[in-house]
C-alpha cells in the first residue's frame, strides 16, 4: 500500500487524499476541526463497481454468474475498490485526481476515476467508471462517515425521502418501498428529485450532502460516527437496478458536501 498522503487546502478547510488506502478522503478539516471518523477503514471511501451488499456474493451477467468473494459473510459489500491502493493521475492545492484499474476479482477490465475538489465552503466528490470491452453492469457511491459529535451536541440528520426500501432480515431490500421509517438507521431511502440531506451540529456546522442520484444509505447505528451514503442504486442494484456500463456509455456519478458555520 502506498503511504501517499495528498492535502488540499481552500480558505480553512483541509482535505486528506490516501490514494494508497482505497483512494478515500482521509479527513476532512474546518478551522482544525475533524469532521470525519479517523481510522484506516473510515473517512470516506469510493463504493465501486458495486455499493452495499450484494447478496450471497453474487450477480447475472447475462446467462453467467458472477462469484465475489464474501467479505460480509454472507454477502459482499461495498465494490472491490476500497481495498485496494489507486493511482494519482494529478493534484493541486485543491484537487486531485486518482484512478483505480478495475481487476480481480471483478471479472471485467475498466478504469474508475475519482476527483477530489475542495472550495472555501464544499468538497465535490465525482466518479466515473470506463468499460475497457466487454459491457457490464455497475453501481458506484460514497460511504462517508461523519463524526456523531465534535465537541458540543449530537448531529442531527435532516431529509425527506420519497419512500424507503424495506430490509428484510438478512439487511437486504425486499423491493417493497414504504413509508419512511424513524431510525436508528441502516436503510435505503429514495430521493427521486436528488438526494438531499442535512447535517447539523446544533451551534456549530451545518454540512448538506447532495447528489443528482436518487438513492441514499443512512446508517446511524454505531456511537461514534452517521454515514450518509448516495449511490447510483440500492443494495444488490447489481441484481435489481442494473446500470450498463459500456465502451461508450461510462457511469458518472457525484456529491458535494456544502458547509455553512452556525
């Protein structure tokens, strides 16, 4: 792994990029504040060429099925990128610009890239995924975890869904949409007109994570950290809501995070 460690700067906000630790944002800081969970698993990392679980591990590509391994037994969850060092491809004071070979054990060549862009006031995260031949189908988001507290209340979380997807037991979509439900979370929710959610530490942040996408995973079941995760589909989109990626068609995706102090 790669110990690149790549800091953008704009106004007082800073931004961590590890290339080497699954091309993910490893902090984020306004004023010298930390906004995201530190540790080598958190931060926020690209969701890629899948997000979520992926039931038993597996998907259709045509007649074929297609094994991952179950690296959240028993499923797989959140793509093959994460785990694996990506490249820089540039940087400035505030950008940079990775890319990830899609390779074992996705059975398909293709190329993810991800820029980081950081302002004064948000960080625009973007992504694109290339087939290098063969079509297949692909998901991709991000997976951001938010600090629960940073020194004074608890966040809160701030959205209006269109429906929610229900979870059966085993943590998976049912494909029934329902009324959206109270938390504690670690659900699908459907924004139809773009993912919008707000996040507030009562006097002192006011952080909104946006995204043309119509999908987002909350998940606020741990103590430490809230997770607001937009996505091109829900969990096991690769069997429900496939997106084709072909040689002329890439998938594209962003977020921006937009802070304002309070």
């Amino acid at each position: 792994m790669s110990d690149e460690h790549i800091t953008l700067t704009a106004g007082d906000a800073e931004v961590d990029v590890l290339p080497g630790n699954g091309g993910r944002v490893g902090g984020l800081r306004l004023g010298g504040v930390e906004l995201l969970r530190q540790g080598e698993r958190f931060g926020c990392f690209p969701m890629v060429p899948w997000c979520g679980r992926l039931r038993d591990g597996r998907f259709m590509d045509g007649g074929t099925v297609r094994q991952m391994p179950l690296n959240a037994p028993p499923h797989a969850i959140h793509g093959t990128a994460r785990n694996a060092p990506w490249r820089t491809a540039r940087k400035s004071t505030d950008e940079a610009v990775l890319t990830y070979d899609l390779t074992d054990p996705w059975p398909y060549p293709g190329r993810v890239t991800q820029q980081v862009a950081l302002t004064e006031d948000a960080l625009t995260l973007t992504m694109s995924v290339e087939a290098h031949g063969s079509s297949f189908p692909a998901q991709l988001g991000w997976h951001p975890w938010f600090l629960r507290n940073l020194g004074g209340e608890d966040v809160t979380i701030d959205f209006e869904p269109a429906w929610q997807e229900e979870r059966g037991e085993d943590h998976l979509p049912t494909g029934r949409r329902i009324d959206p439900r109270p938390g504690p979370w670690d659900d699908c929710f459907g924004m139809p007109g773009g993912v919008d959610v707000t996040l507030t530490w009562p006097g002192q942040l006011q952080l909104k994570v946006t995204s043309r996408e119509e999908w987002v995973v909350v998940y606020d079941e741990q103590a430490e950290a809230v997770c607001v995760e937009p996505q091109t589909g829900p969990p096991d989109g690769l069997n429900t809501h496939p997106r084709l990626v072909t040689p002329l068609e890439p998938l594209e995706a962003s977020t921006t995070w937009t802070w304002t102090r309070l």
